[in-house]
C-alpha cells in the first residue's frame, strides 16, 4: 500500500478508533456468536473467545505486527452510556487465512470496515453484505472468483471498495454507479470483460480509480471528463481501446495519470493543457502521433514522465529544461528526431532509444550509454536490426556461431561444457551495458509500487529440483523492458532456447503463491509470445520451462526483447513484483560454422546450391536410368565409401551394421516409397532408415527431393535428416527415430491396438500437436530461406517424437515456390481427402493446398477420426462434410472424440474446429495464412467469422445416414485407412510441369 492509500484510510477511520475500548463495555452475545462463525468460515482459529472481543487484549487486537500484517477487531462502545459495545471494523491483513468470504458478516449490524487484504480467501463476494452500512470493502490479493453482486451498488455509505489482484470475472453492474460517496475503486489483475457501464458517469466523488490488467472492450468512455475529484488515474493493460479523451484534461486534480498498452487506432497527443498538478505521466503505447506538446514543459510538479512505445515525432520541447523535479523521461521506441537538447542529461534516468534523432556529437554518435542517457539505437544514422550507430565502431574479434548467457548471475559452466557468460552488472531505469564480447543488456522502466530502491537481478533462496539448477539460481528482471542484443553473429538460423524458472513467488497455500508475472517476448523486433506466463507454461514455481525458437540472423544481429504491457500483479507478494524475469539463454547456429577464412553465403546462394546439387543427382540418376540400372559404378561407389557419416553421406556397410542387414525385425513400416527400419549406428544414435523399393520408380524422385528439400531446413516441428546412402542398388534415406510413429498410428487407434491405445492422447497434447504442426507449416510457408509447399500432408506424415511432440516428414512430394511466383502448376500428386480442390482439379499449387490439408488435420485431431470418404450404401461422404453439417446445424461440439470424455478445454477445442474450417474453404483466397493459423491457435488473434461458402442442402435421410455412421464409428471403434497415394510421372521436384489429365478422368 502506497503511502497515499495509508493517509486515506487513517482519516476515513480515525474517528473510530477513540470509540474503541470503554472498561466495563461489553459485546453484545449476538455479536460474539457472528464472529464465531465468521471465525470458522475465514479458517481464523487463534481468536480466543475466551476473552471479550472488544477488550483489545489477546489475539483480538495484536499491538506487535509482521510487516504488511495486521489483526484487529475495533469496536465502539459508546453504546447505552457506554456499556454496550457493537464491532465496527474487523481489519485481518497477510494472515493467509484460507475460508472463504463470510456472509455471517451480515449479523454484525454496526460494521462499517472489512478489510481482508493479502490472505489465500477464494469463493465468491456475498450479496447479503448490501444490507450494511460498510464505509471500507478490501479483498485486495486473495483469490475470489466470480461477478461483482449488483447488490454492493445499495450501499450508499461506500466509500472505498478494493478488489485488486483476484480472479473476479464478468461485466461490471452498472449498479455500482449508484455509489454516491465512492473515493476509491481499485479493480486491478481481475478477468473483468464488457465495456465501463455509462452509470459510472455518476462516480463524481472519485478520487482514485485502477482498473488495469483486464479485458475490457470498447474505448476509455468521453464520461471520464465528469471524475473531476480525480487525483488517481491507472489504466494499463485494460482491453481498453483509445483515443485517449480530450476532456481528460477537465481533471484539475490529477496528480498520477499512467495510461498504457490501449487497442485500437492511431491517435493524437490528448489535450492535457490543464493538468498543472501532475507529479507522474505515463503514456506508453497508446498509438500517439504527432508531436510532444511544448505545454509539458509548464508542469513543474513532473517527476516522470514516460512517453514510450508510441509514435511521436518533431523534437524533444525545449521547455522540458524547465522541469527541475524531473528525475525519469522515458521516449524511446518513437520517431522522434532533431538535435539532442544540451540539458538531456539533467534528468537522473533519460531514455532515448530507438529514435531517430540527429546526433552531431561524436561522443554521442559513438557511445550508446552517455552518463544517465540510453542512446542505443537513438540515431537516424543507425538503429536498423545490425546497424547500430553507436556499436558502428566495435570491431567484431571473430564471427560467432553460438551465445550463453546466464541472466543476472555469475559465470557458470552447464551440463559440463558449454560457458554461460556472466551477466550481474547493475543496471537501472534506463541502462544499456555491453558485458559480453558479443551481448548488451538494455533495461528501461522504474519500479513505482515500492518504497524500495530498484532492483535489476533476483536470487533464489530455495533449492531448485530441476536440471540445470546453476541457471535458474538468479535472474534478471526489469520493470517495463528487458532487452539482449546480440551481435558478430554469423548469418543463419540459430535455435534460440530462453529459460525461464519464477523464483519470485512461493508454491504453497498463502498469498506469496498467488503473484501473476505476465509479459510478452519479441524477438528480432516481431511479437513470438503474447501474455507468455513463466508459472503457468512451467506447470508450477520454482519449475523451469524453456521456450524454443527457430530465429533468421540476417544482419549479423540478434535482438531478444521481454516487454511488460501492463498485465499480472504487480505488488504481490510485496511491491513491485512485476515485469520480464529471465534465467539464462543459449543460442546456437543451426549450420555448420564455416572457417574463419571464409565468408558468409547468402540466402540466394543457399538456394542456387540446393537446386545446383539437387539438379546434379538428379542428371546422375537420369544417364543410370536411361541404361537401366541403380547401381552406381566403380569410381562414384569407392568415392562415396571413402567419406564419413559426419558429412551426411553413409556407407551401406554402416547401414547394414545398424540395421542388422535389414533384418525383419527391425522393420517399423511400409510406404509408398519402400520399408522402414529402425537401425543403432556406431555411436549409439537410434535412427529410422527409408529404404527405396527397386522396383519403385516414385522412389527416384522421391528421394532425390528429400534430399533436395529437407537438408536446407531446420525447425523443430521438423523430422531431422541425418543423411543418405547411395551404394549398388540401394537409394536409403536416414533420419532421426521417432519413437511413437506417427499421429496417425496413435489417433486412430482401435480397441484391437492396445499398444496404440496407451499413448492416450489427452486434450493438452493434440493440443501441442496441432499448433506444432501448424508452426511447421508456417516456417515452410514463410520463415525459411526457401519458400516450399509440402503438398501432401496428412496424419500419416505427421511423426511423434518420445514426448509426442510433431514433427513434419515425408518431402519426397514436395515443390519449391518462388517467392515472385503466384503458384505452381504441376500434375497432381497427393493424398485422397487431403488435397485442395483447386489443386485437385486444375493442378493449381499454392501453399494455400498445405493450408487445406492441415484443416482436414486439425479435424481429424478433434475428432479422433479419420477422414477417409465414407461409403454406407448408396451415400458418400467425408469427415469434413459432417463437420460442415454440423456447424450448420449448430451442433459442432458432437464432433469432439468421445474418449476425450469430458477432460478437454472447451474454447480451445472450438477454436481449433473452427480454425479447421476456415481452413479449408473451397476458395484459396479466403483461407488463412499458416502464421494466422497460429496466431489463432495460441489465442493472440481473433477469429474470423465462419460463413459457409457451399449452397448445398443436406436432407435430413442423408444427415441420419451421416449421423448413425459416426456413432457406429467411434462405438467400434473401426478405423478404416483408405488413403491412396496418387502416383505422378513428373520428372522431378523442381521443374513445372503440365497437368495430370489421366487423374481427372479417373476422378470423374
């Protein structure tokens, strides 16, 4: 509690504490009866009722309390000359008590005070409350749920209601506009929805009002204008869209307004010409164009000033020379530009990054941290991703393949070998410090809720069961921003691995445990996580998740940015516990370091090489072919024998020896293109070897593509290619094993498969499996160098590695895609029931039919059951036209797998349905991009509106038919594989070619 809420308080209850204690007053036996029951419900067993409860004596009044603590019971008793006492107040503060909210509370007529604040209460508020005259209602840090009762807008005595940091949810009742003495409405980190009611006009007596960190919708209401008591204004992170109102400035009596992270469009700098009493303005990220008023500059009470995350443009005012109390001005991330003002360093904390201002100065130019200034990136000249005007002249010692980096800690050595750089330096509100050969930490914001002096590092105090421990003993956190930029890379993907541990919280029943630590994370400045949640993703405190990403370094640089927009908690479990926490973050290249000597090779190059070498084996199996044999002669065969399994390429004596000669046990599958094996090489390492079948002439090419495609990309929903071997009349691919098959294998397992059958697909993990897949996809589509359509995707070639993660296989389909290309025309070549219409007919090839397809997926996923083209009698059809049927019908949650029963999130199961169909509409044009697909799919973009685009009427016999098939379905349990590759004749994979008319005529 800040220091103004104290003094707020002390004099709204003052009066009542004279009246507290008279010797020879007693507490009325109905009374004391209530407070035993309250007592059982609050889970409060040290009141000793033994003792008078207006006495002041034992536990009902504690005279030596714990920090933040407080336990008291006040009553007046001046009551029938002073013999009479009846409770008024019972104020139990950070006793972690664990009941629930007690409406026995009611029976105490004369209370004017409940004050629950920082306890593990959970339940919902009683309505019943609205029959007393409560002056004081704190519920602040507990874990309440469920709606604010309308009722508590009765109570017209109200003068503060406190419910910050709980999970209430739902709209606000407009009822509580009828509040007419309310000063205080504190609302913050709840699940609060809906727009402010227009009832809350009436709120005039309002001194301080939050209301940050929930899901409003709509605009800040115009009827702000009439809160002219206002001296508190807090919306961060609120839903809430802009623009910020003008009337605002009608608020004379504003000494805090921080508004920030508002939805919506751009919007000009709101007039706040009046607000001459402003101690503290934040308005970060609130879409602002235009210039920084000169206006400012009159508000000499201005301590901060943050105007960050916006796009301002026009110079820095001169007046800000003016603001002798300024101690924080926060601009960085605008467009602002002009000479640096001579007074910039007269602030304690200026940040100006990410700017464009004209920098002259050739000390400024050169240094990124110039005293209290963060210039980095601050110059027009240079603050591009690896064009940096201050690093201009750090000379790289070497190119780098890898970075490590233990955040907020010292050096250590993990899992034995690999060095994780020190990062313990002391940073501040508006730090840049370079500490590694190749890395820079940058910190921004300031801790506001906290008496406290900052802190930029946290160490852990407890023991740590998790591998690793070293790395997640300390951290690094910052209040608004914490960024690593990383440079002297060499050009490439890298894995980019962030751990992250919460070591702040505690993971027990008391209110430490239940902080929210809630930001989001950028990397090479694009938004990779929305609201990522350290406790939530790790299942737990003091338990490490490690978020992955597939990362492009094109300009030598890498920029990691954890940004705090405004949500969780922030005083809980003391104050200023919020914002981005890392423990450490490894990045490794995902291609082989070239020498020192050499040079880096280009994305173009990349892709000459591949289609070179692809082109060469595939000239190489042309003349074997054209004189009717495989075998490779005798120079080429002692040549490929001759290199190394590290190189890519394998012997056959290698692959025999893993294999056990192709032994058939150790066979693991058939496919089109030939046997699978499970093989152990000489080094221990499991892998699945792909055999090509001789008598296979989609085999040739197939391989060839893989080899083509494949080897050019790295993601982790990608299968692994070790390498090939091509050796007499062998043609063998060689990947890495999956040891649960494929999605296929598992989802569509029946009761006679009971080794199937106990993989158990829960919701969590299809789930992770379709937005594994879908994130594959979308590095095929638009993240990798080369830009590939994958055309046969279906559960078959979705494999799962030993923790069910997916993984993309099976290439030997598909077609590269230049990036000026519209699409492919080529002769079809896929799966039934999998393949676009457009693609399917016209042999039209955009990466639109992989978005098709995945839909077809998804659908499978939902439903357990395969979407192979049904035939019960006279009637054909598919899973997707049931699924169709009945989202029509408005019954799409019948097509959810029965044996997921009732363990499944209903909102994502409909999210993923209905991604599902979107997907597969009949028109390209109105299917989603697969990053879209993701976006939808981990709930960071909305949903589009599903409109059916087929005008078909389906009869109620046909739906019947329909109906009873997918009941006996999943009642049996019989899963029927009907998919049948489409042979094609197509030379190979990255030549155009003609459209397969033979298939049209069979299809018809």
């Amino acid at each position: 509690m800040t220091l103004f809420s104290y003094f707020f308080f002390l004099l709204l209850f003052l009066p009542l504490k004279f009246a507290s204690f008279s010797y020879g007053a007693t507490l009325q036996d109905n009374e004391v009866e209530a407070l035993k029951e309250i007592a059982k419900t609050l889970r409060k067993k040290d009141w000793d009722f033994n003792i008078d409860p207006c006495s002041g004596e034992s536990n009902w009044r504690s005279t030596i309390q714990a920090s933040g603590a407080e336990n008291a019971v006040t009553c007046n008793c001046s009551f029938q000359n002073n013999t009479v006492c009846h409770v008024v107040s019972v104020v139990l503060k950070a006793q972690n008590l664990s009941g629930t909210l007690p409406p026995e509370f009611v029976k105490l007529p004369f209370l004017q005070e409940i004050d629950l604040t920082l306890n593990y209460l959970n339940g919902t508020i009683p309505k019943q409350w609205a029959t007393l005259n409560l002056v004081n209602i704190s519920f602040y840090g507990n874990r309440l749920t469920g709606p604010i009762p309308k009722e508590l807008g009765s109570i017209t005595s109200l003068k503060s209601l406190v419910l910050e940091f709980n999970q209430l949810s739902g709209s606000l009742p407009p009822e509580l506009g009828n509040l007419p003495q309310i000063e205080r409405l504190l609302l913050t980190s709840n699940n609060f929805t809906g727009e402010l009611p227009a009832t809350f006009a009436n709120l005039t007596t309002l001194k301080q009002l939050r209301i940050g960190s929930n899901q409003f919708s709509g605009a800040i209401p115009n009827f702000v204008q009439r809160w002219t008591n206002l001296e508190m204004l807090v919306i961060q992170g609120s839903g809430l869209s802009g623009p910020i109102p003008s009337g605002i400035s009608l608020l004379k009596n504003l000494t805090d307004l921080t508004i920030s992270d508002l939805n919506g469009s751009d919007s000009p700098f709101p007039l706040l010409n009046n607000l001459t009493n402003l101690k503290k303005l934040v308005l970060r990220s609130c879409n602002i164009v235009g210039a920084v008023p000169e206006y400012l500059g009159n508000f000499t009470n201005l301590t901060v000033i943050d105007l960050s995350y916006n796009k301002l443009t026009g110079q820095i005012p001169m007046s800000f020379d003016g603001l002798n109390n300024l101690y924080m001005l926060a601009l960085s991330r605008n467009f602002l530009s002009g000479p640096l003002p001579v007074w910039i360093d007269k602030p304690d904390f200026v940040d100006l990054s990410y700017n464009n201002f004209s920098i002259k100065n050739i000390e400024q130019k050169q240094t990124c941290q110039q005293g209290s200034v963060n210039l980095f990136a601050s110059s027009m000249d240079g603050n591009s991703l690896g064009n940096i005007s201050c690093l201009a002249n750090y000379h790289c010692p070497k190119t780098l393949y890898s970075l490590y980096i233990n955040c907020g800690g010292k050096l250590v050595i993990s899992n034995g070998s690999k060095t994780y750089d020190d990062d313990s330096s002391e940073m501040g509100p508006a730090r840049f410090r370079q500490t590694g050969m190749n890395w820079a930490v940058i910190t921004a914001g300031h801790f506001f809720d906290s008496g406290l002096s900052d802190y930029y590092t946290w160490s852990n105090t407890t023991k740590l069961v998790v591998d690793n421990a070293e790395l997640y003993m300390d951290a690094r956190v910052s209040p608004n921003t914490l960024t690593y930029y990383g440079f002297c890379l060499a050009n490439g993907n890298y894995t980019v691995n962030l751990h992250f541990a919460e070591i702040m919280f505690t993971n027990d029943e008391t209110y430490y445990s239940l902080g929210r630590r809630v930001f989001d994370i950028y990397i090479q400045r694009r938004l990779a996580v929305k609201d990522f949640n350290i406790v939530k993703e790790a299942g737990g405190v003091g338990k490490l998740v490690i978020k992955k990403f597939t990362v492009a370094v094109t300009s030598n640089a890498l920029e990691i940015r954890l940004y705090w927009a405004g949500k969780g908690t922030t005083t809980i479990p003391f104050g200023s516990v919020y914002g981005p926490l890392i423990s450490a973050i490894s990045v490794e290249s995902d291609f082989t370091p070239h020498s020192e000597s050499g040079s880096s090779i280009s994305a173009g190059v990349v892709v000459a090489i591949v289609a070179a070498g692809a082109i060469f084996i595939i000239f190489v199996f042309g003349m074997l072919w054209w004189k009717g044999c495989l075998g490779l002669k005798s120079s080429a065969a002692k040549d490929l024998k001759g290199l190394s399994s590290q190189s890519g390429l394998f012997t056959l004596r290698e692959i025999k020896a893993a294999t056990d000669n192709f032994d058939e046990s150790c066979k693991i599958g058939q496919g089109g293109f030939g046997p699978v094996y499970k093989g152990i090489l000489s080094d221990g390492t499991i892998v699945a070897v792909k055999q090509l079948s001789s008598k296979s002439r989609q085999g040739n090419r197939e391989f060839v593509n893989e080899i083509g495609m494949i080897s050019a990309l790295k993601h982790p929903n990608l299968v692994k290619l070790h390498g090939f071997c091509v050796e007499e009349d062998q043609l063998l691919l060689i990947y890495e094993y999956m040891e649960n098959n494929s999605l296929a294998h598992t989802l569509f397992a029946t009761k006679e498969d009971p080794e199937k059958r106990q993989l158990g697909l829960d919701w969590e993990t299809r789930q992770r499996i379709c937005v594994g897949i879908a994130k594959g996809l979308a590095y095929l589509h638009e993240e990798s160098r080369l830009k590939i359509v994958h055309r046969d995707i279906k559960a078959t070639n979705v494999l799962l590695d030993k923790d069910l993660n997916p993984k993309i296989s099976d290439f030997g389909l598909a077609k590269l895609n230049e990036e000026d290309s519209t699409h492919i025309d080529t002769r079809i070549a896929g799966t039934y029931g999998y393949m676009a219409p457009e693609y399917a007919m016209h042999g039209y090839l955009t990466d639109k039919a992989d978005v098709y397809s995945f839909g077809i997926v998804a659908l499978e996923i939902v439903s357990g059951a395969n979407n192979s083209v049904s035939h019960p009698q006279e009637e054909c059809f598919s899973l997707l036209d049931w699924a169709l049927v009945l989202k029509e019908r408005g019954n799409l949650m019948e097509l959810v797998d029965k044996r997921l029963g009732e363990e499944f999130n209903e909102r994502e199961v409909v999210v993923m349905m209905k991604v599902a169909l979107l997907c597969t509409k009949f028109s390209p044009a109105l299917r989603p991009t697969m990053s879209s697909v993701v976006n939808m799919l981990e709930g960071r973009k909305v949903l589009e509106e599903i409109v059916s685009d087929t005008s078909e009427v389906l009869d109620d016999k046909k739906f019947e038919v329909m109906k009873k098939y997918y009941q006996h379905k999943r009642e049996t349990d019989i899963i029927e594989d009907q998919s049948q590759s489409i042979p094609t004749d197509e030379s190979y994979a990255f030549i155009s070619t003609d459209i397969d008319s033979s298939y049209l005529e069979t299809r018809n």
